[in-house]
C-alpha cells in the first residue's frame, strides 16, 4: 500500500506509530475522481476490489477523511512527513492532502523535489535516514 497505507494506517492508529511517512502517496485526495498512475479502467477495478466499488466506503478509509477524525491526535503525534517529486504524476494528488494538513493545523513536512519522476528509491534519498532517526528517537526505551 505504500504511502497511502502508511497515511491509512497511520492517520487511524496515530498512537501505535511515532512517524508517518509517505513517497509520492496515492490515493490521498479527498475523491477518487483520478488515480494518476493507472488508466481509467484499473482505477474502477482498483475501486471495486479495494473499496467493493463504494466511494462511501473509500471516502470513510482515506487518509484525507481519517486526518478529519483523528485531527487531535495527529496534532500531538506522530511526526508526519510527505515527499513527492514534482516531475511525479501524483504531485496534485499530493499537494491537495498537504494543504488539507495546514487547514486542519496537523503538524507535517511537505517537500517537493526538482526533477524527481515517481522513483521511490530516489525520493528516498532525501532526509530518509534523519527522518526516522528522529521518530525513533522518540521512543520509549
């Protein structure tokens, strides 16, 4: 699931998790009007498989509407961080969720690379190790 299951699982448990961290994350907008990575008919499948076909379901388990529901808890915790590059096709699918945090007053960092495609390993790179330092850090020992 990636970053979405990260964002998924994280925004729902905020207090399992010390950090959420998401790599050009997708589906993280509000509707599941596009999906940028897959042409029309695998995102109805994707729909149909993931969600039964119901965009109520899907709409109850994203991220957007778990940070409306968990806003509190992800006010005081975990460090959330989300990196996209902005040659990735999911950026807009990504900038709507980072906006989305600031409204809620969610506290993230948000950063977009230059010249970076939808390439994990290369994202990766950037403050992934002092990233998670950080969170782990942050646990009880």
């Amino acid at each position: 699931m990636g970053g979405y299951g990260a964002a998924r699982f994280g925004f729902l448990h905020p207090g399992l998790f010390a950090g959420v961290s998401t790599v050009g994350g997708g589906p993280l907008q509000r509707e599941f009007t596009s999906a940028p990575r897959v042409d029309l008919t695998r995102q109805l499948q994707m729909l149909r498989r993931v969600y039964g076909g119901d965009l109520p379901v899907f709409r109850q388990m994203s991220p957007w509407q778990l940070a409306i529901d968990h806003q509190e808890a992800l006010r005081a915790g975990p460090r959330i961080r989300q990196v996209v590059g902005r040659l990735d096709e999911t950026l807009p699918t990504n900038r709507e969720p980072n906006v989305h945090l600031q409204e809620l007053r969610i506290p993230h960092d948000y950063v977009e690379l230059p010249d970076v495609p939808h390439d994990p390993l290369r994202v990766l790179g950037y403050g992934f190790w002092k990233f998670h330092r950080e969170v782990f850090a942050r646990l009880p020992r």
